[in-house]
C-alpha cells in the first residue's frame, strides 16, 4: 500500500509539469435568485480579492485553485424602502482550464464559501439604516457553487470573466430581511477582473 501511494504522488508530480502563483482581484456583478422570481431585484456591486496557484496538466489543460475575499448580494426595492443585503465571503473555486488556442482559455468548476459577515442597508426617504453582523444566524456559514469562464492571458497578466451559480441556499431559517417564506434563495455572481502571475 506504501508503494502504492508512493507511486501516485510520483505520477501526481508528473504529470503537474509548471506552477506559478499570483494574486487577482475585480468586480463583482451579483444577484440573488429565488425559485418565485422578484419583480424589483437589481444587481449589487461588489469585489473579490485573493491569491491563486496555476498548476499546468499538460499544453493545453490546467488546475486553477484559488482563495478569495468575496463581497456579494443584492438590490431590492419596494413602494417605500430600499433595501441592499452584503454577503461576505471566503471562497475556494478549483478551476479546470482548457487553452484550446495559444492564450486563450476557458475554465469550469466548483466553488466552495465560507460566511464571514454580513449587512443590511435600508433607506427610506431620507433616513439611512445600516446592520452588520458577523454572525447571523439567518443565514448558511456554507454556500456551494459552480463557475464557468473565459480568459486571456498575456505575458504574466491575465484578464477574466465568470459566472458563477449559487448552489445551496443561502437562508438558514425560513424568515430573514429578504424572505418571508421557504423558497430557496441562492447567490450568483458574474466577475469581472485581472490577475497577476509571478
């Protein structure tokens, strides 16, 4: 069994022929879907931050794994109140890419994320309230997703996009700010930004 394992760590460090690392960070476009549509949602504009380790399989595929600060929600307005809900996030996407022209990339893959905190801003008229919490019992600590991407990498800089697609629901009761029944509320997000490799 020690051989074994000896043998696929070898094959493992094999097969993964180049590593580099780097930083990214950009905008995110977010929204929250719920499985009865809303009339008044708009999309809330966030960012995301973190660091990435670029893995290369062979010439054309290649492991992604990453580790960002996400900051995600939504907009909701009524007769009377706007509201704005902030998810904030540590998030782990593992991306498979596949370069099937020099440069040019497209990439899929799950997303796993961790709650840190989260807020609610409501403003009627002229009055502006704003709650954070970095506990609230409301809501999943856990959030699942998928992505999909595209890019374009020149020299050691990198420009991207992707839509990533909540899995899970993000509510935890069946009541918060944003939901008074038990329909699914989910996060999804389209990103835009650059990464920089060293």
């Amino acid at each position: 069994m020690k051989k074994v394992f000896q043998i696929l760590a070898i094959s493992a460090t094999a097969m993964i022929s180049a590593q580099s690392f780097g930083v990214k960070g950009g905008a995110n476009i977010a929204t929250i879907s719920k499985e009865r549509s809303w009339d008044d949602t708009n999309a809330r504009i966030g960012y995301y931050a973190g660091l990435y380790m670029h893995a290369a399989v062979n010439n054309i595929f290649s492991i992604q794994p990453e580790v960002l600060y996400n900051s995600v929600g939504v907009k909701y307005d009524n007769d009377r109140v706007s509201h704005t809900l902030g998810l904030d996030y540590i998030s782990a996407p593992i991306m498979f890419q596949f370069e099937p022209i020099l440069n040019l990339f497209v990439e899929a893959g799950p997303q796993f994320s961790f709650l840190i905190g989260n807020s609610d801003r409501n403003k009627t008229d002229d009055v502006v309230t704003i709650k954070k919490y970095r506990n609230n019992s409301n809501y999943n600590n856990f959030d699942m997703a998928g992505a999909i991407g595209v890019g374009f990498r020149v020299n050691n800089i990198t420009i991207g996009a992707r839509y990533v697609v909540g899995f899970t629901d993000i509510k935890k009761s069946g009541s918060t700010s944003w939901s008074n029944d038990d329909k699914q509320l989910r996060n999804n997000a389209l990103q835009i930004g650059l990464q920089y490799g060293f």
